[in-house]
C-alpha cells in the first residue's frame, strides 16, 4: 500500500485532498493543529492522524519522527498546511522561533519536513513531493526577509508562497535520477475555505476544484519523471521571475539551512 502525508488535512483543501487519497487506497497520515477535527478525520477516513504546529520547527521535528515511527517509506508528501494573508490575528507576528509567521509556516516548516523526510521519500521511490503555493507572489527581500519594515500581510503571504516554488525548484535538481519528482501549484484562486474567509473575502472557486489540481500533481501518470515545474490549477505556468534565479535560490536555500540549523 502506498503511504502519503498530507499536512494541513484536517479542513479546506487539504481534507479533501486526503479523503480522495484514501478513497484510492492510500495509507495517509494526516496532519493537523486541532486534535478534535484529527480524530474525527481519522475517523472518516481511516487515516492515522499526526498532531503537531508547523509554527514552531520543534513541531516539526516532532511530526518527522512521527511519521519516522509510522512507515519507513513514502510515495507521497504535500505540503499543504499554511495561514493566509490575514489569519486568524492581523498584523506582524512572529512563530515561537522568532521568525516571520507567515515564512515561518508557509514556507520554513515545509522546507525543514521535506529534508527530514526525504530519506523515506527515496524509500518509496517513485515519490512525489507537492507544495501547495500561490498565483500570489511577490519577490523575496533578501535584505528584510522577516519584514521588520513596510510590513503588509498579503506581502508576507505572497514572499512565502514565491519562496515555495524556489525551493521546489531546487529539490528538483538536487534530487534528479532519484525516482522523487517535486512541483508546485497555485491550487484555485479565492476557495471556499477559512483562510479565505478570514481574509473576507467572497469564494470564487470550489475545494473540490483546488483538490483535483493537487491530485492531478500528486497521482497523474502525465506528471511521471516531471519536477521543478509551477501550475496554475491544472496547467503548467511561469511563476515570478524570481524563481527562475539560480542566485536567488541559493541565497534562500543557504538562508532556510541556518535557521533550521538543517546541513544540506
């Protein structure tokens, strides 16, 4: 039985995401903050539920060991947990690292996780690895990437989910000729979810439109032997410029190693 993670998965998208796996046949492991909406998933869905916040990287830790004590191999991993623009509390906030929330949880906690569970995903090779990004996206201030000035929250969301795709950029060539392919997407724009209702904003799309883009990344046999590339919902597209900047990359990946304390 092929075993895929799934964060983010008690609600939205990612729930969505998970219950079709599972309707596959997949084993998923399924990560969320609320223990309740866990459970009750678990439930539904015969999932094994893995309970950890992404806003603290000891959390993180913790969900690779969880998912470590779980399965010694992975087929699929998604990382789909994020905050948006607004959250739950607007205005600057920083995670329990100090880090900027919304790089904090949208980007660096996918970042650490990947890196702690590749060792399962070459396992399971052929695997795949999916990250839920943005059409929102704005270029990364290497000399503020914590936005101490200016501070906006759809700037932050924006810098986080570009630093997203950079780095499925970068897994794609650090793991080429290992059977793991690694790609990105902007899932639908404005869905019917809780981030977008903290926003307040009026839903223009459908989970169940977001949760087909993701499937079509994380099981289609026309993604085999494909990776580093960005959609938009179901088409391949071209991200911000900034991407595709080999420089750029490296400042972020050796700027996400240092505060991970991660030795890639």
């Amino acid at each position: 039985m092929k075993t895929a993670l799934v964060t983010g998965a008690t609600d939205g998208v990612g729930r969505v995401v998970a219950t079709r796996l599972a309707g596959q046949g997949w084993r998923v492991l399924a990560h969320g903050r609320n223990q309740e909406r866990g459970e009750q998933l678990a439930r539904e869905i015969g999932a094994t539920f893995l309970k950890a916040d992404l806003s603290a990287l000891a959390e993180g830790r913790r969900l690779a060991e969880l998912v470590k004590a779980q399965t010694a191999e992975l087929q699929l991993l998604i990382n789909n947990a994020g905050i948006g623009s607004v959250g739950d509390r607007p205005g600057r906030r920083e995670s329990a690292d100090g880090h900027e929330l919304r790089f904090a949880v949208n980007y660096l906690a996918g970042f650490q996780l990947t890196h702690l569970l590749l060792p399962l995903l070459k396992a399971g090779a052929p695997a795949r690895i999916v990250n839920v990004s943005s059409a929102g996206q704005q270029a990364i201030d290497f000399d503020d990437v914590m936005l101490t000035r200016g501070y906006s929250g759809v700037r932050a969301y924006c810098q986080s989910k570009l630093a997203q795709i950079l780095f499925t950029i970068d897994l794609a060539d650090e793991l080429k000729g290992r059977g793991v392919i690694a790609n990105a997407l902007h899932p639908s724009t404005y869905m019917n979810t809780t981030m977008v209702a903290q926003a307040g904003v009026s839903p223009m799309s459908k989970v169940e439109d977001g949760a087909a883009a993701i499937l079509k990344l994380a099981v289609s046999p026309a993604l085999e032997g494909r990776s580093g590339l960005y959609f938009n919902v179901q088409n391949e597209a071209r991200a911000n410029p900034q991407a595709y900047d080999a420089q750029a990359r490296r400042r972020l990946r050796a700027l996400s190693s240092e505060l991970t304390g991660l030795r890639l």
